[in-house]
C-alpha cells in the first residue's frame, strides 16, 4: 500500500532528471535592455567532414566555426590535402541549425558547399574562388 502512495512521486523526479538533460532555449530579459535569447542544455557531438584544398584554408574555417553560437569546443581529428578532414564539434542546438550557420558563412578567398548532413554528422567541401588575371 506505501509503495503505490509513492510511484506518482518517482515517476516525477524520473521525469524531471529526463528533461534537465534535454536542449532547451530560454527567454532571460535584462532590466535594461531587451530579452535576449540564450541556448542551453546538452551539447551535442556532430562530426564535420571537409574536404579542404591545404591547411591554412581549413584552419580559416575552423577559426570562424568556432565564433558560431552554440559551438563549445572543435577536436580536429584528421587532416589530409588527398581525403576528407575530420572535425569533431561539441554544439548546443540541431545539425540542421549548425549546417545553415556553416551555409552562411562569407569568406573572401572560398565558399562552402554542403553535400549533404544527418543527426549526427556533416559533409562540406571548401572550393577556393578563382581570380582571373588582367592582360
């Protein structure tokens, strides 16, 4: 008989212990000034595979993938001219919001083009822009 008293009580705290793991965005206002959106919650591990056309060019884009919001931290896994380089980014929100952070990306010497993304991972190639020379 104590036990059924105390199930409606369990099952709640299940409930909250499940959802406090859960991303979220929340509504926080300032006195002076208007309310400001922050993202919470669990950051989530996507991989990003670039192929990149040397180094330099893929650590521009890392520096500017790291001034994202919601990006927390960015594990370069592998880098290779040849094949594809690994990132590995620990991001606070969905792929599909990171991916149209990435898509709207300016650089001056290149462009993004994604190939395609699912939960968990993102492929892009970074496609130098050509200059073509005066006579």
């Amino acid at each position: 008989m104590k036990i059924k008293r105390f199930m409606p009580f369990w099952t709640g705290v299940m409930l909250i212990v499940f959802l406090s793991g859960c991303a979220r965005v929340e509504r926080v206002r300032k006195p002076e000034e208007k309310s400001v959106l922050t993202i919470t919650g669990a950051p989530i591990s996507v991989s990003i595979n670039v192929k990149a056309p040397d180094y330099p060019t893929l650590n521009q884009f890392k520096q500017r993938l790291s001034e994202i919001k919601g990006v927390k931290s960015i594990y370069q896994r592998k880098f290779s001219v040849s094949q594809t380089s690994e990132l590995e980014i620990r991001y606070i929100g969905s792929v599909e919001k990171l991916a149209d952070e990435i898509i709207n990306m300016d650089f001056p010497d290149f462009t993004l083009e994604i190939t395609d993304f699912d939960q968990t991972s993102i492929n892009l190639k970074i496609v130098p822009l050509t200059t073509e020379q005066e006579y």
